[in-house]
C-alpha cells in the first residue's frame, strides 16, 4: 500500500518516520482497502499493490508490488514532498533541481480497472 500524503499532512509523515510500527498507528484514522491493507483517510492517492518481490537494500528492504487499486482523490492539494532532509513544495523546489518528464503514471491493465488510464496518467 502506498499512501500519497497531502501538503499539510506532515504530522503523518513524521510519526511513521520516528515512532515503532505499532505506536505509528495510534489515532490514525483509517480503514481497510480491497486487499485488506491500511488506507489513511484524507490521503491525495492510494496505490494498492501485493508483494511480488523483497529484496535485501542495506539497512533497508526493497519490495516490489503489483499494482492492484488506484484511487484518486477529489481534494485539490497538493502533495506531501520530501526532500533534501525537509518537507517542501513543489513550487518551491530550486531551479536547479532536475525535472521528471513524462508520463507521471505508467499505463497498467491492473489500473485500468479501478481508474480509466491514458497516455500514461490516472483520470
């Protein structure tokens, strides 16, 4: 499961990142999704998957999914960004960091079934 953190939701962030996976979920407000995984509430996307693969990655683990649900928010946000040690926006990422390009979501038949999928972006 991923969940896609909305600007504003830092609080979320910050309590998965510090605390132990029990203590992370206490007053979380939540529910279960079609594979049975946790959905935060509130959150800009879910992205469902089941564990097609772990890999050992240093002092962390590297697990590949398949996708299984996408859905999308209606809520105009925007995301929760991460980087270089701190929360930004994306507005507000420097002019020499590098853009992606391109499809922001790649075409997957296992999408195409919760979200109608084209040219490589969720609608």
């Amino acid at each position: 499961m991923v969940n896609v953190l909305a600007a504003g939701q830092e609080h979320l962030s910050a309590g998965f990142a510090r605390r132990g996976l029990a203590a992370a979920w206490d007053g979380v407000r939540h529910r279960r999704g079609p594979t049975g995984s946790p959905r935060l509430d509130g959150v800009l996307a879910v992205v469902e998957c089941t564990v097609e693969h772990s890999l050992p990655g240093g002092d962390h683990e590297i697990v590949v999914g398949r996708v299984r649900h996408v859905e999308t928010s209606a809520t105009p946000a925007a995301p929760l960004v991460f980087f270089r040690g701190g929360y930004a926006s994306l507005a507000s990422l420097p002019a020499s960091t590098p853009r992606i390009s391109g499809p922001a979501v790649a075409a997957h038949p296992a999408m195409a079934a919760s979200r109608s999928v084209s040219s490589g972006s969720v609608t």
